[in-house]
C-alpha cells in the first residue's frame, strides 16, 4: 500500500529525474513549473493504478511481425 | 466575380464543373485569391501553394474535357493542414518556429490521394505549433499567430486544426485536412460552426503527417457539411502498406445509407451538466429536430478512468515524439512554450509500467464501450461546453494532462478510436456557433454521417456564414 507521503517522494524522485536530464535546459522558474506538472501527474496515474486487470490482459497494441517481400 | 463560388458544398461545386459553368482552373483560381487575400486576416495560411494547384487543375480540365472524370473531387481545390508533408518545396512547418524552413521530399498520403482525386491543392493552413503536443492553453502557441475566428475575429478558432477550421468557415477552400490526437478537428468544427468528422482510428493513413501519438493520432476532413466530409473521406481512406495501423478495407462513401427504421440514440448522464446555456439549449432543440426518425434515450458509459488513460498514452507517446526536440531545448523557441504548470518537460517522468497498464485498460476500456454502444447508432452530446473563447486568454483551467479535464467524449471517442461527426446546432447570444457530435462504433462513419445528414436536411444552421473581413 502506498501513501501520500510514498507519492510525494515518488514525484520528487521523478521530478530529480527530468532535473538531471534536462536541467541544464530549463530556468529556475521552469524547472518549478516542471515540478508543478509531475505532482499534477500524480493524479493522472492514481486511477489507473488502482484499477485492478487480471494477469491475461494484454495492453492494446497493433503490433506484427514484418516480413519483407 | 469574387465570392461567386465561396460557401457551396462540394456536391453542387462539382456540378458546376460537370455542367462547365466553371473551369477547374477558375475555381481554383478563385479560391487562391480569396485565400491570399483573406488568409493572413485571419491568420489561418502558412503557404500558398499556386502553382501546384493550377498544375492540377489544369491536368483536371483536360481529363475532364476528355470525359474522365475522377469523381466529385475533381477540380474541387482545398488546404491542407501545414502538418501534411508535401514535397516540391513546399515548406511543412507543423505550425512551429523551429520548423518554419522544413521540407520533404515526399507527400503524406492524404495529399497524394486527394491530388489523385483530381482535388488541387491549394495551399497549407496553419496549426497550433506541434499541434498542442507541447501542452498549450493560450491561442497564440501558431507559427501564423493566434488563429482569429472568421465569426469574430476576437475570438479563437479552436485547435489544433485551426487554420482548416477559419479557412473553410471564411470560404477561403471549399474543404480543409486536419488532425485530432484529441479535439483537434471536432473543437474547430464547433467553434467556426463547419462539419467536421474525426474518422475512426486507421481509417485513414497517417504517412507523411507529423506523429504526435502514434495510437491516437487521426486524419480527417473540416467541411460545409456532412455530406462534404462523406464525399472526402471516401477519397482519403483506405488501407496504405506505409501506415502498419490503416484499417485492411477502403471506405465506401453510402450518401443514401438508412437503417430502414428508426435510429437510436444515447445520450450520456450529465452530457449537459457543464453546458453553457446556449449550448444546452442548442442541443436539446437538435434533439427535438431529430424526434421524427430517432429514439433518444439516456445512458451512461462503463466506469473506467478515461480521462487519465488518454491522458497517459498521450504523454508519453508525445514525449517518444519529440525526445531529440525536448533534448535539443526546441520548446524555447516555440511561440507560447507550455510552461506554467504544463511542462512538456514533465512528460517523460511517467513509469513504464503506467503507460503499458494503460494500454492494457485501453483494451479493456474499448471492448466494453464497444458491448455499451452496440444498443445504439450514434452518442449524441454537445462537442463543446462553450462557444469560442476570447483570443487573448486561456481556453482552458487545466490542460488535458490534468486529470478530471473532464472531457469525457473526446477522452473515450479518442482513447478508443472512434469516429465522431461534429455540426453546427445554432448560435449563442453574441453570434457564435454551438456545435453537436453524434459518435458511432468504430468503422461506423456512413451511420453518423448520415444521422448528421439528417440533421442538416432538417435545419439551415449549416448555411450561415460569417461576412467578409471588413464588412
């Protein structure tokens, strides 16, 4: 079970992700825009965390083997 | 002379051409000096593209003279969002500043084939830069400018398809191309008061357009009608071997398709719960006009979080999109970059094992709702909440990676690949159109175009059109 204080470091260790790879691009007022956005993100994930799929299901994609002629 | 042609659907164009009160090259003549010189008034053109329209229209006049005719297409000049690679040197800037110099050497296979229908192209319309991909909530993120709306120049167009909207609304193209990853063609269709039909998810090829997500991405026509988009989506469809995810059958347009009883339609609990009230009342008196061939019922969609699981795949298959341009820094140069709290930036912190959990619900999500639509012809709800915006503020409190964007036909039409027709249901107090969409099963498109036809028969919003810049 996780809890809010888990999803608060789950951000923050995201959020030090993106600063490390892109940081270097980004402004301090960017940057904390970036951080307000990974929080929002979290909101995104919740439901679908949440949502319970049996192991079988497999995700929808359109994947097939190619063959060239 | 000018203004002579502007605002007839393509059925009656294409007669004049047959009956030779018109060339195809004075059409399209036409429409080329009237997307001159009205375009950039509503900053809705990128490119004109003369002399490859003139080329086909002329190539259209001598088949014709010759008595080979292509089909309703023929000689019937339109604009292509400038998303759609044309070769030649044509520019294909994808709306945005750090592209504004790009160019292909091949064409998308839209352009190809409406170009094989005979259809001249007549140049390229602007777009949201990147088509919103970097996250956007301010008319001004185009290359053209923030895209001004042909029935008030103060207010938007709806994007990102915003130059195919204000084109064909102005009559400046009898038709236009546009894209929808999400709202991107029905939300332009509601603001400027056009047709606008979102096909089904590999109905039509994605070659040669840009990828901003490559399981949402979507072609199709911006029109005066529905019948129009019909007419467009027969040519444009179709399986093609460059695009892996292109339906295996081609589309048969059925402009006299009937079910041979009354039609049934949903509307979802809650559809008009955050309606504007013109909007609300536009949409019940649609309905109303309906009564005579349809059975309207409520219903209600499977629970599943919608929202959040387009919200994801859209993320991350834009973040996919663009890696090299976010590692290069290439949103400092867009003209509105997407900070404020919706970095593109962000978009990349998201687990592996949420998207593929996502794309696992996709599945789940799509057959339900599938089993939940197969009681009905058509959803019907209006396509917007609002009329268009004013041009100098935000559209939106929340972008759609906010969860509880509260888009729930667009997050389900979208995320499961539907098809979607959007129709002008009247205007609101300042004179602005209101919009409905009537969204089928997948592969469905001839039972919402013609429930949309129908509508039409039965209303004449469709034949209002905005004045003339400065009249």
């Amino acid at each position: 079970m996780t809890t809010n204080a888990d999803n608060s470091l789950e951000q923050e260790l995201l959020f030090a992700i993106i600063k490390e790879r892109y940081g270097y691009l980004l402004t301090d007022e960017q940057l904390d825009s970036v951080r307000t956005a990974i929080v929002g993100q979290r909101e995104v994930f919740r439901p679908i965390r949440e949502y319970k799929l049996t192991n079988d299901v497999e995700p929808f994609s359109n994947f097939r083997p190619f063959r060239g002629d | 002379m000018a203004n002579s042609f502007a605002f007839k659907p393509i059925r009656e164009l294409a007669g004049l051409i047959a009956s030779r009160e018109i060339s195809a090259v004075g059409l399209t003549q036409e429409f080329l000096d009237r997307l001159e010189q009205h375009g950039p008034h509503y900053n809705a053109l990128v490119t004109l593209t003369p002399e490859r329209a003139l080329a086909t229209a002329r190539q259209a006049e001598t088949d014709i003279a010759a008595g080979r005719n292509r089909g309703l297409l023929h000689g019937i000049p339109w604009g292509a969002k400038d998303l759609l690679a044309t070769s030649g040197g044509i520019p294909t800037t994808w709306g945005a500043a750090p592209f504004k110099d790009q160019q292909f050497t091949h064409d998308a296979t839209v352009v190809t084939r409406l170009e094989a229908a005979g259809a001249p192209l007549a140049g390229k319309l602007a777009m949201i830069e990147l088509a919103g991909g970097m996250g956007y909530i301010h008319p001004d993120a185009s290359l053209a400018g923030p895209p001004k709306n042909p029935w008030d120049t103060g207010r938007w167009t709806g994007g990102s398809s915003s130059g195919s909207g204000a084109a064909v609304a102005a009559g400046l193209v009898p038709f236009a191309i546009g894209s929808e990853t999400w709202g991107s063609i029905l939300i332009p269709a509601n603001n400027c008061g056009l047709a606008g039909l979102r096909p089904t998810y590999g109905r039509v090829s994605r070659h040669g357009a840009m990828a901003l997500c490559w399981t949402l991405d979507k072609l199709g026509p911006l029109c005066l009608t529905a019948d129009d988009c019909g007419i467009v989506l027969e040519a444009i469809a179709g399986p093609d071997p460059q695009d892996g995810s292109t339906h295996p059958e081609p589309f048969i347009y059925r402009p006299d398709f009937n079910p041979g009883r009354r039609y049934r339609i949903g509307v979802p609990r809650g559809a008009l719960d955050e309606a504007a009230d013109a909007v609300k009342e536009n949409f019940e008196a649609a309905i109303e006009a309906l009564r005579d061939m349809v059975d309207v019922e409520e219903m209600e969609f499977p629970e599943f979080p919608y929202v959040e699981v387009t919200s994801v795949i859209l993320m991350v298959e834009s973040a996919s999109a663009f890696e090299d341009f976010l590692a290069e820094g290439g949103p400092r140069e867009l003209s509105a970059p997407g900070w404020h709290g919706r970095s593109p930036y962000a978009r990349p912190a998201v687990l592996a094992t949420d998207y593929i959990k996502a794309q696992r619900l996709r599945g789940v999500m799509a057959r339900q709702v599938d089993e939940t639509m197969a009681g009905y012809d058509a959803i019907a709800a209006p396509t917007a909440m609002n009329t268009a915006t004013p041009i100098d503020q935000e559209f939106r409190s929340r972008s759609m990676t906010s969860a509880g964007a509260g888009d729930l036909m667009g997050s389900i039409g979208n995320g499961c690949g539907l098809p979607s027709i959007s129709v002008p249901s009247g205007f609101d107090g300042d004179g602005l159109p209101t919009g409905i969409q009537f969204m089928a099963r997948a592969y469905d498109e001839n039972v919402c175009l013609a429930i949309a036809r129908e509508y039409q028969a039965r209303t004449e919003w469709h034949r209002r059109h905005p004045g003339e810049p400065g009249d």
